[in-house]
C-alpha cells in the first residue's frame, strides 16, 4: 500500500529535481520512491553481512597447525630414567 509524504526543499532545489525528472521521463515522487528504496535495501544487504561476519567471528576456525600435545605427555620424563 502506497502512502504519500510531504517534505520541505529549497524552491532552487525544487526546480531542479523538476527538470532532473522531467529528463528522465518520470516524476519526482517516483525518483524518491526508488532512491528510498534503495537505501533500504543497501541497509539490508550491509546489516545481513555484518551479521554474517559476526557469526564467523564467534566461531573457531583451524589455522592449519597441528594439534599441542597434553602437558604432561610434552614434560614425560620416564624415557629419559
């Protein structure tokens, strides 16, 4: 459902958007509507990949490297007795 929204420009900037629109065959009210939505969907897109790399963050990942041995099989000194 569509609803419409009154905002307050500056007349200069107004003119403007007038002619802007006017050049691309559409109007002012449709040139916001998509750059609003844009954003939006440039917030979700951001929002899903922070999240995304939050997640990858709270996980242990392996580096490659062997495992470390226990302590006290690294310090067995029965070999050397």
């Amino acid at each position: 459902m569509k609803r419409n929204i009154t905002i307050a420009v500056e007349a200069r900037l107004l003119r403007q958007a007038r002619v802007f629109a006017a050049r691309r065959g559409t109007s002012i009210s449709a040139m916001l509507a998509m750059e609003l939505q844009r954003i939006v969907e440039q917030e979700d897109i951001y929002a899903q990949s922070k999240r995304r790399a939050l997640d990858y963050l709270r996980a242990p990942f392996h580096l490659g490297g062997k495992r470390i041995r226990e302590r006290d099989t690294s310090h067995d000194r029965k070999s050397l007795r």
